[in-house]
C-alpha cells in the first residue's frame, strides 16, 4: 500500500529577495514529509534527469529557498517528475548548497544588469538563433 501524500501548496506563488533582487515565481507542489519538513516537486516534460544533473538544477534550489525564506518551511527533498515516462529523481538540499544559489542568483542578477552578453557562437546554436543575420559572431 502506498501511502497517500500530504499536499501542502499545490501552484504556490512566491517572491523571494536575494541580496538586492527579487525573485518570483511558482511552486507545481509541496508536500508534507513525515519530519516537518517538505517535499518539493516540480513536474517536467521531456527527457528525464540523472540524479547528478537534478543535484545542478538551479530552478529546484531556488524553489528550496522559497520555500524556508518566503514560508518558513524548509525542504528536505527536491524532486523532478518526468510525466512522459513517469520517472522521478530526488536530491537532498543542505545550507552549503543553498547559500551558493544565493550567490549564483546575484552574480546572474549583476551580469544581466551590466549587459555584459558575450556571445558564444557554435554552429548549432547560431543555426536556431533569431539573431543570426545580424550578429557579428555567427557561425550560421
């Protein structure tokens, strides 16, 4: 018998400060874990994850710190859910982990306000970029 999951937030709004940014978006569900804790789960299409590229996925991190900072409630699971193959993969957040999304969100956050866009032409990329005809760097 599987056990029936405890649904906290289900498409949960939040807007949370990083330094001098304002982050918002949108929880697909939380659920509650037996501990206190949460389970955060974000439902994806497409090509399911390995655990090691879930553990580097930013949206999933900065989902985990709206969640203690905006809520109150921390998360002790992250989880991808692939729909088209009904696959899931969890990883654990710590504070180490989650302080260096902090700084990865500024540091992003600074380089869009400085407009600072080197491009980083390959043939794929320039291929399917709108921008081809009229770029300097393009490889199309």
């Amino acid at each position: 018998k599987q056990d029936i999951p405890r649904i906290r937030f289900l498409e949960k709004s939040f807007k949370l400060k990083v330094g001098d940014y304002t982050l918002s978006g949108r929880l697909d569900r939380a659920d509650d874990l037996p501990d206190g804790t949460l389970e955060i789960i974000d439902y994806k299409t497409g090509r399911s994850k390995t655990e090691k590229e879930a553990a580097e996925d930013l949206q999933l991190f900065i989902y985990a710190l709206a969640a203690q900072e905006c809520f109150s409630l921390p998360a002790s699971r992250l989880t991808l859910y692939f729909l088209d193959d009904d696959t899931r993969v969890s990883v654990e957040p710590d504070a180490e982990k989650l302080e260096a999304v902090k700084t990865e969100i500024q540091n992003i956050a600074d380089e869009i306000n400085r407009s600072d866009f080197a491009p980083t032409p390959t043939q794929h990329k320039c291929k399917h970029c709108p921008f081809n005809k009229i770029c300097d760097a393009s490889m199309a």
